[in-house]
C-alpha cells in the first residue's frame, strides 16, 4: 500500500490520492474468445472496448494495449489468483497495486489542467466520458480517464516512484489564475 | 512536428508520444555472418532524401513497435502499418505511389 496520501483544495481543481486501489496487470490476448470469456466470468464485467475503462476504481477494467488490461478491485491478491486458476493457455497476471500510484482529479477546470502537459486532444467532443489515455503528462508515463458520471472528474495513473513529483505538478498545473478557461 | 498514427491502439498523437527506432526492413546478420555482413546491418543505415521507411515504439502509449512510412525532405507522412511485417504494405505503397509518382519500390 502506498503511504503517500496527498490532497489539494487550494486550486482550481481538487487533487487527492485514494486510500488504496487494487490493480493487477493482465496480458494475455485480448482478441481470443476463449479469453475473453474467462475473463468476463472471472472479473463480471464485458470486456472494455479499445482506450475505454468499465466500471469503476472498486471493480473495473481498463484497456491498456491489445494485449494488456489493468483490473481495478478491492482485494488485488484474490483477484490476481482467481485470474491465474481461471485462465488458459498463455498469459502473465501481475499485482500492480503498490507500483502504480492514483490521483483523482475534480473540478470544471480539469481539462485545462491536464491539457497543460499532455499531446491529447482535451475538448468535451472529443475526449468523452469513460475513455481511458495511456500517455504522457509533462515527461511522466501516465494514464488518464474521464468518469462515466461526471465531465468534470477524472482519474490519473502513474508509477508509485514519481507520484510525489506527479503531485507536485499537478499542483502547479492548477494554480488559481493559472487556467486560460478555453476548453 | 510528425503527428504519427499508432496501428495498434488508433491514437493520433504527435511525436513526443513515440520513439524513433530507426531504419526499417533491414535484414539481422547475426551469429554465423562475417564481420562485413555484420558491420552493414549494424552501421550501413540507408538516409535518403524522400521516401523513408523506419521503426516507432508508442513509447507513451500502448508501447507496441509499429512501422511507418513518411518523407524526410517534407515530413509528410504516408502512413504507418503493423511490425509483423518484412516489407512495407500495399496500402502505403500506393499511398507513396500517389503522393510521389517518381518513387520506385527498392529491393
């Protein structure tokens, strides 16, 4: 469990840390139907459709590459060995839970937010509810969301090794005054 | 700036999502070659004005190589198809042969 809990509510948009997300890693491949099912049986959720996430932080699956999901659960060491006695044929299932690091973001001005350091098109048209952006932000690797609830609420993943720099950027990327309000 | 078009995930990203990998379509010589053969798959790399054909990683994104065809005198870019591959596809020959009608294919 990461022992880095952070919060910010003193800018434009609220970051915070969740108290502890499950992940595990999956890489088999995707595009067999035999894998597929196991799968869906195995986590009860249809399969997310490319750069899309199902469900949610609790229970949710995230597509990551062709051949790559990151499953969000409670109990990450029950979920990794359901996963490894349920499926077949080749496939790695790793927990990821303290090697990743989650951020959740609220506020109307997290597009701009995020804009500042991603090569991603931002705009309510384009970037829509549940589509999931492995990518840059600044010279990080991260990953980031849209809720399926809210337009203003997003989720961000990055390596546990520079979330404290991930945090520190984001509270400089949010500073009050700081948002060209064009998104 | 190149805006790449990954063939794995779909994302269309500019190039800072990526990382160059080089010339593409080159044969390994490897164990059992002779020191020139190695020399020029490890050294020899063709850099022409026009036409190229070279390797991208989606480093940022889904990771996954994939090749790609673009100009190095414009930076146009042709397109870009799959790494399971030892020849560019037919889809982005023709789209060269379109765009640059003195292009011939190279052996």
């Amino acid at each position: 469990m990461s022992e880095f809990k952070r919060k910010s509510t003193d800018g434009e948009i609220e970051i915070s840390q969740p108290d502890f997300t499950g992940m595990v890693t999956l890489r088999a491949d995707l595009a067999n139907s035999e894998t597929i099912i196991n799968i869906e049986r195995i986590i009860g959720l249809k399969l997310p459709e490319k750069r899309k996430l199902i469900g949610d932080l609790s229970h949710g699956m995230a597509w990551m590459s062709p051949d790559e999901l990151l499953v969000f659960c409670a109990d990450p060491a029950a979920m990794a060995a359901q996963l490894n006695a349920g499926l077949s044929g080749a496939f790695l299932v790793a927990d990821v839970s303290h090697a990743r690091a989650v951020f959740l973001l609220q506020g109307d001005g997290v597009r701009e937010v995020l804009a500042k350091g991603a090569p991603v098109d931002l705009s309510p048209e384009v970037f829509l509810p549940d589509d999931f952006r492995r990518t840059r932000m600044g010279q990080v690797a991260v990953a980031f969301w849209m809720s399926g609830q809210s337009p203003d609420s997003f989720g961000l993943i990055c390596f546990a090794s520079v979330q404290e720099f991930m945090f520190d950027w984001l509270v400089t990327a949010s500073k009050k005054g700081s948002l060209p309000h064009y998104l | 700036m190149l805006l790449l078009t990954c063939p794995y995930c779909g994302v269309t990203a500019e190039e800072t999502e990526f990382h160059g990998g080089g010339e593409a379509h080159i044969k390994r010589f490897a164990g059992g070659s002779d020191d020139a053969e190695f020399t020029g798959y490890l050294f020899e790399k063709k850099n022409p004005r026009g036409v190229v054909f070279e390797r991208w990683r989606h480093v940022y994104g889904c990771g996954k190589w994939f090749h790609a065809a673009r100009c190095s005198a414009t930076l146009e870019i042709f397109g870009t198809y799959s790494a399971q591959t030892v020849k560019p596809s037919e889809a982005v020959i023709s789209v060269i042969q379109a765009r640059r009608p003195d292009w011939q294919v190279k052996p």
